[in-house]
C-alpha cells in the first residue's frame, strides 16, 4: 500500500493534491476555458503561440510541449497521470484553433507532437521573403486615417512579427 501523499516523479505536488487541474476547475469542470484572446486560424500563428506559451507557463505544464517533461514508460506508475495531463495539453491546445484546423490535430499521440507540428507549419522563423515584404511594409506604413493609437499598435506588432522572424 502506497502513501497518499508521496511525491510523484513527475510532479512536486503530492499525489493527494491534483497536479493535473487547478482546483477551480475540479469544482466546475464545464465552465469554459478562455486560452487565448482568438482562435488560432492559421493567419494567426504569432499571438496564437505567444498566448498558448503564457497559458501553458501559468499552469506549469509548457513541459508537455517543448519537450522537458516525457512520457513515461507505460508500466511505469506514473504514466496514468503523464497521460490524463498529456490529454488535457491536447484538448487545451486543438480547442483554440477554428474546427477546420483542430480536427487535423486529433489523431496525435501527444501534446507535443500537436505542437511541433504546428510551429513546423505556420512559425515563418527564417523565412527571409517574408521578412522582407514585412519590412517593406513597415517601412511604408502611412498613418493616414488612423488614430496615433491604432497606427502606434499596428506599427508595434509589425516590429514583433518581424523580431519573430
């Protein structure tokens, strides 16, 4: 017989307290779970992956995606709960995108492999054309009719777009 509250290998919390879903959750596990501000589209990807990262950091699971926390052996003991918290990585993660992309992601074995998949099709990292359309953008952006804090915004998050590339 196993204590109750032994330290898993793969969470500091203890076993008697849920590693998985913050408490507020468990009390209400319908409420809806706003992610991030809009549903990856495709078109979005940079604020997309930035708000998932801050999500994910908050609830101390980015692990699950970038490769620091890994399945376990399936007769380990720890692998019901890598799995249950693997699965909730993945439904987070398909249910903020638009349907028409999400359900491509179903069939992944993990949260991780949604993830590399998603940066591998949509990140423009090194995309050298891209970023020189972006900056002539930029450069050529008028403020027109616009309000200085509309055209500052627009201005701003052209910069961030590029400093992605």
């Amino acid at each position: 017989m196993t204590d109750s509250t032994s330290v898993s290998p793969y969470s500091q919390t203890p076993r008697s307290e849920s590693p998985i879903i913050p408490t507020t959750m468990t009390k209400n596990p319908n409420r809806s779970l706003k992610i991030t501000t809009s549903l990856f589209n495709g078109q979005n990807y940079l604020a997309w992956s930035q708000s998932l990262t801050m999500f994910l950091k908050s609830r101390g699971k980015k692990g699950y995606v970038d490769g620091r926390i890994q399945a376990p052996s399936t007769i380990d003991s720890g692998y019901n709960q890598w799995e249950i918290t693997n699965s909730l990585i993945m439904g987070w993660l398909i249910h903020s995108m638009v349907p028409e992309l999400g359900e491509g992601y179903l069939s992944m074995e993990t949260a991780q492999d949604v993830w590399d998949v998603v940066v591998a099709t949509y990140s423009r990292k090194g995309n050298f054309s891209q970023a020189f359309e972006l900056r002539r953008s930029i450069e050529s952006l008028l403020q027109g009719e616009q309000i200085v804090l509309q055209y500052f915004t627009f201005l701003t998050n052209g910069w961030k777009r590029l400093d992605h590339l």
